[in-house]
C-alpha cells in the first residue's frame, strides 16, 4: 500500500493531465487549473523546507569550523537579511499615505487673468510633477493636471493624482513618498542591483576563460573524429572575424553550410530523439512502470 | 486493447459533435451585404477555427463592396427569456455622430466615442468592446466569454479618432447577429495526430511487452551509463564523495525527472559502495524529492541507515549563484566523481570544466543542445539527449521499461517517416502541385 498508493495516485493525476490535453471542455480544463495550482503551492511551501535544509547544511560546519567555514557565515548572515529585508514590514508599522492635494479659497487677481495655481510642500529630493512642470510654484491652465510625486531611486512610493483646478483656483500638493519593504522595496532593490547583480555579472564573465580553456583541450586533432571537429571549428572561427573575409569570400558561405546543413541536422537528429525520449519518460513515471524513486528497483 | 477502445470511444464522441459549418446572415439586397462567419469549433484538417472549450467564439466577416474606415465589434450578454430575432441592421448613434445613443447603450449615461476611448475590454452601457478592425476581418476575431451564456455581437462601421481607440463618427447602420453561445466539445479535433501518435506508441509498448516477456530486448551499449558504476568505485578507493548535480531547472521539466529517476540509481550504488553521495539542488522541491529519492536508493540497497539527510542540499535557484556554490563544493570537497545529469544553461562549463581542473570523473547528460558540446569537452562521459531519458531503462534492464524504450524507437522512425513525408509534399506544394497547394504542416499538426 505505501508503495502503490503513490504510483496510483501519480497514474491518476497524470493520466488526467495527457487527456486533459485532448478535452477542450472548460469543465475538464478548470480542474487542470487547480491542479496546476496546486502544484505551485506545494513549490512554495518547499522553499521553507528549502531554508531549513540551508541552516542544516551550513550551521554544523561552521559550528566544527571546517574549511571555509567564514563563507557559510556570511551565506547564512546574507539570507538572513534578505528574508528580512524581503518581508512587507509597512504591514505590521502602518502605511501612510505619500501625499495629499488639495485647494485653498480662490484668488480673484487669478481668475482675472484666467489662470490656477499650484504649490509644492515636499522635502528637496522629491520630485513633483504639475503636467510637465516641475517647479515648487506652478501657475497652470485652468482644466484637468496630473500631479506626480516621487523620488528618484527606486523602491519609494509615488503619488498620482489628477486636479480639476477652475480658473482663481490655488491648489496646494504635499507629498513625502515612504520607503516601500518587501520585494519591491528599496533596501532589496539596493543590495539585488548594487551587490548581488555585479557579482552574477562576475560569474559570468569568467565564463569567457572556462570555454578558452575547454577549447584549447576539445580542439586537438587526436583522431579524425577529432581532426574534423577542428577543421569545422577553425572554418566557423575564421568567418566570424573579419580576417576569414579577408582571406577569401566563400569562407562564410562555407561556414553557413556548415551550420545550415551539417549542424543543423544533427541538431535536429538529436532534439528529435530527445523529445520522443522525454515522451517516453513521462509515460514511464505515469503509467507506473518506473517506480525506482517509490521504492521499486 | 483497453487503449484501443478508448481511442475508438473518443473519436465516436467527437464524430457525434455537430459540425463546423460557419453560419452565416445577410442583410437586404440594397443594403451592404455582410457576411458573418461564426466558429465554435476547429476541423480536424485546417487551422481556422477556435478551440471549442465554452469559452470561446471565433468572429469574422466580409461585406460585398469596399468600405472606408473601421468596425468595431461590441456584444453584450442576452438577459435570460431575452427574443431577439436573426440578425438584423441598427443604429448605435442617435444622429450621424459619434455619441452612443442611450438606446442602443441599454443602461448608464451616453458615451461620446469621439473623446473616450474604447479599447477593447472597455464596458459602456450593457456592452463590451469586443475589437477593432480597419476594413472587414475575414480572419476570425478569437472573444473570449463565459461558459453557458448567450451573447449577441454588433459589428459597428466607424471612423477613427486622432486619439487611440477613439472614433468620430459611425456612418451608416451596424450590424447585430443572431444569439451565440460557446460551444463544448469532447474531443479536440486538432489534435488527432498527437492521438494517433500516442496510440501508436500504446500499441508499440504492448506489442513490445509482450515481446520482452519471451525473449530479451537487445539495447545498445552505453558507455557513460556503464561507467556510472566504475566510477562510484574509484570514490570508494580514493574516498572522496560522489557529486550529483540534478540541473539547474524546476521539478517538473521533464530533464529534471529522467535525472531524479536515475539519482534513485546511483543512490543504490553509492549505498552498496559506502561513498558519501552530495547531490546539489536548484530548487527546494527538488531537493525534497532528491531527499526522498536517495534515501529510497539507500533502503533498496539494504542500507538504509547510512543516508544522510544533510548531503541533498538545496543550493539556490539563481543559475550563477548555484555555479558558484556548486564550484565551491566542487574545490573545498573534491569529489572523485561528478554526475551532472538534467538542464543545464550558461553554467554547465563552469560547473564541467572546474571539475575536470578538480581532476574529477565527470558524467554529463543532457537534452538542452547548446550545452552538449561544452559537457563533451570538458567531461569523460557525455549522454546525448535521448540517453539521458533512457538511461533509467539501461540500469534496471527491466523488461517493461525496456519494451517502452523500443516503442520509442518504433515513434522515431514513424517521425522520421513523417518529416520525409512531409519535406515531399511542401517541395511539391511549393512547385505548384495540387493538392499539396492546399494544406500545410499546420493545418495537421498544429
């Protein structure tokens, strides 16, 4: 029973997704909805086992001060505040709201002249925008103005909203933008664009030396096989640069048939044999057959 | 046989269905004439049509002389016990202009089109702003509705306003259809070939089954696979653990699960070895499962007590952090062995060539194609695509599993069958040749 009930269950479920695939009926594909939704609960819930597992792993070592035990210090310091940095804190402390408008009594010398005006209470690094101007004393045209207030990094609140100012009309915007927590919030924003994104850019570009290395060892001609490989790369290489045209014009077109034909084929071979393999899987894991990982051989 | 049946059962309910003959209204002879086609469902050859799941209704038309300027296409939900009669012209503006009348809008003020936008989506009154078109759409306008519910659609001629989805005015009458609703069928009709596919591969697994039950199914030798077991026994001797990488995507790619299926192998082997296995995860669920995978490997060699929870680690799901910490892992431990079976990206030769400078056996598999030439430089072993998914059948040499892996060849060839088929007939289409002119590829297999 502990190993069956599992595969029936994965046959169930499973084999209701693949004729899913074929009902069009909106009463069948709801069901797969909620399935789906399902599974992406179950993911989430995951990642709490996920920071279980990290504490797991990481504190025994620094705790026995094995090698390199400062790194898992500080990969156990960095989550830590990321989760806390990432929580919506504003739902626990109260959300102000980032500004306010509002109109004073009307000016008649205003009215005279057909004109409103709009005043700007706000500290010097907001930003408050009166249609297109941006000044802390705005005389506008009479009629509807969109008032925007923000700061300028990222990770603040902002302000929107819309006047209809008569003509006399004084307005006055108050507005002081909070700092948002959580995803979005700015002290992630900051350390997600100015520590985690450089070091990501890093990795990446020490890319560029693992492939000079790895093409230094794949491209000597031990056998044909090998000699062939060589040939193709050399022939590709050359027509990339501006030397291969340089040396003689049917280079690219010979690397294009190289890529077109020869490569692409094999591409094909392989991206078709890995789909009807991947086929297969799946039928292996919902029709029970494979059942190693419930504890069959 | 019970596959069979069901195939012949399905395609029974989906001959049963009504068919799809466009229905179609016209108007008075001295009027424009319309041509409405409306399309609940799809055919089983072509690709005009909508996916017939109630929640769709594809809408398209023609009129019989060229007409300046746009259609806007409204509809509204029919009131239950609601008669309307077939379709029929009517105005939607009060006088030529550009103010939808409060007649025709059913509830709520009168909206000036000339200065609201009415993109699609947008509710005025009892209507809701289907699309827009310049000219007639004899290609269908897909909408999609509610289940169960009756709408009736008016096609409204119009000229557009300088501002997005504004219009200045609606000369002449619209159009109303006759009440539509959704259509449900049983059976998607174009997907029959993947049906068909599917039932072949049915068919080949039992007549393969069968097959594996009297004589043993001859699968060729693969060299990486086999070295999986070789090279467990090399960490034993040099006593350095075993590094499982399960890829750098989420559980339910399929690359994912032909990795977590083998891991369940080489957990046996290592339990039957006594090496320490790590295995590095991209994403939590994907370590639970690993977890529970290994220590089922551990129990099926009959050593259960020797899995260790904390050595299926979840790393992190950003691809060049899980490289960092992979090569960390990788320098700081020095397994004598490195399996690097699943998806892999950017990273895959990062994680394969420090591996190879760690001097670890390395064996990789993989399906994603731009990866496979860095794995087959910087590793010993390589499994190309399909070996990855077959690799799990190699180890067990279950005859079941194996019968799946020939009717998978058996798939192959009627594909490769397929593409010569249909590389012939898009030669002769583009010679001219009738009929091939008068399908493509799509119109079978979408």
């Amino acid at each position: 029973m502990k190993n069956t009930a599992p595969v029936l269950l994965g046959m169930v479920v499973g084999c209701y997704m693949v004729v899913e695939y074929f009902i069009p009926h909106y009463a069948v594909r709801d069901v797969s909805a909620h399935v789906l939704q399902w599974g992406g609960l179950v993911a989430a819930a995951a990642y709490v086992m996920g920071g279980i597992n990290l504490v797991q792993v990481t504190w025994p070592k620094i705790r026995r001060r094995e090698q390199d035990w400062g790194y898992k210090v500080v990969l156990l310091a960095s989550a830590a505040i990321m989760m806390l940095v990432g929580l919506p804190w504003r739902a626990l402390i109260g959300v102000r709201a980032p500004g306010y408008a509002w109109k004073l009594a009307p000016s008649p010398e205003l009215a005279r002249r057909h004109e409103a005006r709009v005043l700007v209470e706000a500290p010097d690094d907001v930003i408050v925008a009166i249609g297109t101007a941006t000044a802390r004393d705005n005389v506008v045209a009479p009629g509807e103005v969109a008032i925007k207030a923000s700061r300028r990094p990222i990770g603040y609140d902002a302000f929107e909203t819309k006047l209809v100012l008569a003509p006399g009309d004084v307005a006055i915007v108050a507005a002081d933008p909070q700092m948002q927590w959580g995803a979005s919030g700015r002290v992630r924003t900051w350390i997600y664009d100015y520590v985690f994104a450089p070091c990501n850019a890093t990795m990446f570009a020490l890319l560029a030396f693992f492939v000079a290395s790895a093409a230094f060892r794949a491209f000597r001609a031990r056998n044909i096989e090998a000699a062939l490989l060589l040939g193709s790369a050399i022939i590709v290489l050359l027509a990339q640069a501006p030397i291969g045209r340089w040396l003689t014009t049917s280079l690219p077109h010979l690397s294009d048939w190289i890529l077109d034909i020869l490569s692409n084929g094999s591409r094909r071979a392989i991206i078709m044999g890995a789909a009807v393999g991947a086929i297969a899987t799946g039928l292996r894991v919902i029709l029970g057959i494979e059942r190693s990982h419930l504890g069959g051989d | 046989m019970k596959a069979f049946v069901i195939v012949m059962l399905l395609a029974g309910v989906a001959a049963a269905q009504e068919r799809i003959q466009p229905e179609i209204i016209e108007n008075k002879p001295d009027q424009t004439q319309w041509r409405i086609e409306v399309f609940y469902d799809q055919g089983w050859i072509g690709a005009k049509g909508v996916e017939p799941d109630g929640r769709h209704i594809g809408l398209g038309w023609t009129r019989d002389r060229v007409v300046d300027g746009s259609v806007l296409v409204l509809r509204r939900k029919l009131v239950p016990g609601e008669v309307t009669d077939k379709g029929h012209p009517l105005r939607i503006v009060d006088q030529n202009g550009s103010r939808l009348s409060e007649k025709f809008l059913g509830r709520g003020p009168t909206i000036d089109a000339a200065t609201t936008p009415l993109a699609p989506g947008t509710v005025v009154g009892d209507w809701t702003v289907v699309a827009s078109s310049d000219g007639d759409h004899p290609e269908l306008i897909t909408d999609e509705v509610e289940p169960n519910t009756s709408y009736i659609y008016v096609l409204a001629p119009a000229l557009r306003g300088t501002p997005p989805d504004t219009y200045v005015a609606f000369p002449g009458d619209a159009i109303q259809t006759w009440p539509l609703r959704a259509h449900t069928a049983w059976f998607n009709r174009r997907r029959w070939m993947h049906l068909a596919l599917i039932g072949l591969i049915a068919a080949a697994l039992g007549g393969y089954t069968w097959l594996a039950k009297r004589k043993t199914l001859f699968v060729r030798r693969l060299a990486g696979v086999d070295a999986i077991e070789n090279a467990v026994g090399r960490s034993t001797e040099m006593g350095r653990p075993v590094l499982y990488v399960t890829g750098v995507e989420e559980t339910q790619d399929i690359q994912t699960i032909a990795s977590l299926l083998i891991l369940g192998h080489v957990a046996k082997i290592t339990a039957e070895y006594d090496t320490d296995l790590r295995v590095a995860n991209a994403y939590p669920l994907t370590m639970v499962i690993a977890e529970e995978v290994v220590r089922q490997g551990y129990a099926n060699a009959g050593r259960a007590d020797a899995h260790r929870p904390e050595n299926i680690m979840f790393i992190t799901s950003e691809q060049f952090a899980f490289a960092a910490g992979v090569n960390g892992m990788i320098l700081r431990e020095r397994p004598a062995t490195n399996i690097f079976f699943g998806r892999f990206y950017g990273e895959s030769l990062m994680l394969a060539e420090t591996g190879f400078l760690a001097g670890a056996i390395q064996i990789a598999g993989t399906a994603e194609l731009t990866q496979l030439p860095f794995f087959v430089s910087a590793c010993d072993f390589t499994l190309l695509g399909e070996e990855l998914f077959a690799c799990s059948a190699y180890l067990t040499r279950e005859p079941n599993q194996l019968a799946l892996l020939k009717a998978g060849d058996v798939l192959k060839v009627v594909i490769a069958l397929l593409v010569v088929g249909f590389t012939v007939c898009a030669t002769l289409a583009s010679q001219g040749w009738y009929p091939f002119t008068r399908f493509s590829i799509e119109d079978v297999m979408p």
